[in-house]
C-alpha cells in the first residue's frame, strides 16, 4: 500500500475518523449517510461526497485508493480540493460524525427526548405540551424495569423540573420536593455504595489504598426502612458488606441472594460486573483458603451468567471461560452438566477456535472419567496453533502416560516438552518456568522405581510451591499413592 501523506493522514486516516468509520457496525454506517444527506445537519455537499468516497472500502477502510493523491484523483468535490484544504474537510466530517453518534445515543433514551421536550414547551409558554411531555416523562418510571442508579437519578431530574417549572408561590406540601429528595438520597447511596465494592474488590488483590469517607454510616443507612425499595443499595450493600468481611463466607449466600433476586432493575453490563464481584470473592476464598464451597459457587454463578448471556462477548463465547467452565464442572463433579455444556456450546466459541477448544476440553472431559482411550482419541485431533494451548494439551498427555503406565513414552514426550519449552521464545517467561518445573519433577518420578520409598518421600518434601510449578497437587497425588 502507498505510503500517506502527513496532512491527509492527520485529516481522514489517522484514528480520529477512520478508526470511528471502522467501529460502526454496517447499519450504522448507513445511518451516518442519511444523516449527512440531511441539510438540517449538513449543509457542505464536499463532506458526504468524501464519506461516500470512504464507505466503498468499510469496513476495513485499507485500500491503496485512500492514498493522498488517488482520493485527489478519484473524489470529484464541488471545489476544487488541494492537500490542505481535503485536510480540512476530513476535519469536518470527523466533527459531523461525532455529532451523529451524540444524536444516535439521544434517539435511543426516550425519558431524555421528553425531558428536553417538557423543558421547552415551558419556555414556550405552551403549558398543556408541556404536561403532555411531563405526564409521558413520569410514564418512564411505571414502564420499565430497571432500578439502577441511572434510575433514581433520572427521577431526581423529573421531579426537579416539576418543582422549577411549577407555582412557585406553593407553600402547602409539596410531592415533587419529598419524591426529588428521597430519589437523591437512593441515587447517592448506591453510588456509593457501588464505588465502594469496587474499592474494596481493588483493595483484596492489590497493595494499594484508597480514601472512601462515611462508607460505614452509608452502610447503617442501607439497612433502613426507606431503601428497601432500592434495589442498587440492596444490592451493593450486601455486598461491601461481604467484601469488607472476607473471613465471614457466611455472607456470601446473602450477596448473591440479592443479586439474583434483583437481576432485573440492572442493565446488562452492571448485572455482569455485580457477577463478577462475587466470582472475584470465590476465587479469593478458593486461593487463600482453599475453600473448596467455593468452587461450586464459582460454578453456579458462571450458569446464571450463562442463563443471562452475560458470559458471551457479542455473541461468542470465549475460548478460556470454555475451558474454564469445563474444569470447574468435572471438579465439582457435575460431569453431565459438563457433557451437555461442551457440545451445547461448542458452535458459540470463535470459529478459529471451535474444533481445537472442543477436541482439547473433550479430552479433558474423558480423562477425568478415566477413558483414558478416548482422551487420547481426543487429544491426536488437537492442533497446537497457539503455545499456552500448547502446554496445556502436553500437561494432559503428560497426566495420561503416566496414569496409564505409558513409561517409555512419558519419558520420551517428556523430554521432548523439555526441548520444546527450551527452544520457545514465545511463551510468557515465569510460565515457562513452571512448566519446566513440572517437566523436570514428573521426568524424575517417572525414574524412581515404585518400591524406593526413600526417595519418593524425597520427591514429595521437596516439591516446590503451587506457583513455582504446574499441576503440584496433581504430582502430590501421584507420590502419595505411591506411597500407599
């Protein structure tokens, strides 16, 4: 391809523009026409005909036409354009386009169209539109679902309105002054509230601190009379609670009780994220305390994201929650839950993925049941197209030959894996070295004759710590039945 020019590059195909024209999904790139053949958005011709120019190469916009002198050759504008002045008129397509996505998102939230409408019916001294546009505004609230945050302040906005726009010579009760304070309080609370699991989730893994202050009195007010019907505080108390308490687990069956029973006043992604928290506390108890409970947790939570869709990114399952989800599952020991699982999804992982993630995990799935054959089977289908896959399908081999009695070919695919993990310039370096660990002390087990106790107590003493080494507790298994 042509190398651009600095001022064409700056103007269209540096990131600004071209990155966002690469972002729409087709529709919306066909909408972003229409908006620009709009006079009331655009009124310069050059700036559609130079989008028009642009779209013929979407959706990845890599073409030797977008050359500086192939778009001067080829787009025929009203005026004449030169290196500077097509500069300046990506310029401008670039700010038109940023103003259709801001009228796009406006399009999309109905509440916020009748709340700029109300506003101005009053200024326009139209006062039956403008109690028409209130009434439709308040219909929001009996409509929908949600409950989130978003929610109580968009309530704090309406009654706000109602009060700036109404008599203001009341001096009786006023409805819109007791509904706009209790929706302010609900807002703030679950913010906070919010912000404060996400400290707290920070605080557990990191060295570092932050400065939160009257999370304790917030959470004395979350256990009041007038949040019972704010589902956010419900919600994100339980859970800073839990949080805040790690050595108390039982807490945890509270937090996930209220994310579940409110699992539809959240938007998807905050319903995700109230997940993932909880994930984050079971992996926390499982690797801090090896608190086996919390495996089937992590697994049970992992099926309501799955029930929810909240697991897939766009429509695809990611190969490594695949993965994951199937190791969980046979740990726990619900292997037909596995087996439904694999196949089920199996057309859901990406599809440069889809045969080997399946023949790895089928593997898998075989070897825990002890179908040693078939995990073979299995495992011959796999192709090693990406090196931490890699190992992973060599472990299992590993586990195979060894479970199988296979001696004289464990030793030899052990020093093969040796040789491959030597020569590799890929894999992440302390990864490497654990799995040279696990190569260097199986090959060493694999030496040691069955009756030599001496030597296999050895072994077990001197096996390193869980994060020096692959699949320790796997080699301690195998020792210590040895051992018996």
């Amino acid at each position: 391809m042509c190398e651009l020019s600095e001022n064409f590059k700056q103007a269209v195909t540096d990131s600004k523009l071209i990155t966002l024209l690469r972002a729409l999904a087709p529709r919306q790139l066909s909408r972003l026409g229409d908006f620009l053949r709009s006079p009331y958005f655009n009124k310069n011709r050059d700036c559609l005909l130079l989008f028009e120019y642009l779209q013929k190469y979407a959706p990845h916009f890599a073409h030797d036409h977008l050359t500086r002198e192939k778009v001067l050759e080829k787009l025929v504008l009203e005026k004449p354009a030169d290196d500077k002045s097509l500069a300046q008129l990506g310029r401008k397509l670039l700010t038109l386009a940023e103003k259709f996505l801001a009228v796009e998102a406006f399009l999309d939230d109905p509440w916020e169209q009748q709340m700029l409408a109300a506003r101005q019916f009053h200024v326009l001294n139209l006062p039956k539109h403008h109690q028409v546009a209130q009434a439709e505004a308040d219909a929001f609230f009996e409509n929908t679902d949600l409950r989130d945050a978003g929610f109580f302040l968009k309530k704090l906005l309406t009654e706000k309105m109602a009060l700036e726009q109404g008599d203001a010579h009341q001096i009786d009760y006023n409805r819109h002054l007791q509904l706009a304070v209790d929706a302010l309080d609900a807002y703030y609370v679950a913010e906070k509230l919010r912000y404060a699991c996400h400290i707290l989730n920070h605080e557990a893994v990191l060295n570092i601190r932050y400065a939160s202050a009257h999370i304790e009195d917030i959470l004395r007010w979350a256990e009041g009379p007038d949040f019972e019907n704010a589902p956010p505080v419900q919600v994100y108390s339980r859970i800073a609670l839990l949080l805040k308490n790690p050595e108390e687990p039982a807490r945890f069956e509270q937090a996930r009780q209220a994310v579940v029973q409110h699992e539809r006043a959240f938007p998807a992604d905050e319903l995700r994220q109230a997940y993932t928290l909880l994930l984050n506390y079971c992996t926390h108890r499982i690797n801090r305390h090896n608190d086996e409970r919390f495996w089937a947790e992590y697994l049970e939570i992992n099926k309501l994201l799955l029930k929810n869709r909240l697991i897939f990114d766009g429509a695809v399952l990611p190969p490594w929650r695949y993965t994951n989800l199937v190791n969980v599952g046979l740990k726990v020991g619900q292997t037909d839950w596995v087996w439904d699982f694999l196949h089920n999804h199996r057309k859901q992982l990406p599809p440069e993925y889809t045969d080997n993630v399946f023949r790895y995990n089928l593997a898998q799935y075989h070897y825990h049941q002890k179908n040693y054959d078939s995990a073979q089977r299995a495992l011959a289908q796999v192709e090693f197209t990406n090196v931490v896959f890699n190992i992973t399908a060599r472990s299992l081999l590993i586990k195979i030959y060894w479970e199988t009695g296979q001696s004289e070919l464990l030793l030899a695919y052990l020093e093969a894996t040796r040789i491959f993990l030597h020569r590799n310039r890929l894999l992440d370096a302390g990864r490497k070295r654990q799995m040279q660990k696990f190569v260097e002390i199986t090959t060493k087990l694999a030496r040691t004759a069955a009756f030599d106790k001496d030597r296999l107590r050895a072994l077990l003493d001197q096996l390193p710590a869980v994060q020096e080494m692959l699949h320790r507790d796997w080699l301690a298994a195998q020792i210590r039945l040895l051992l018996k």
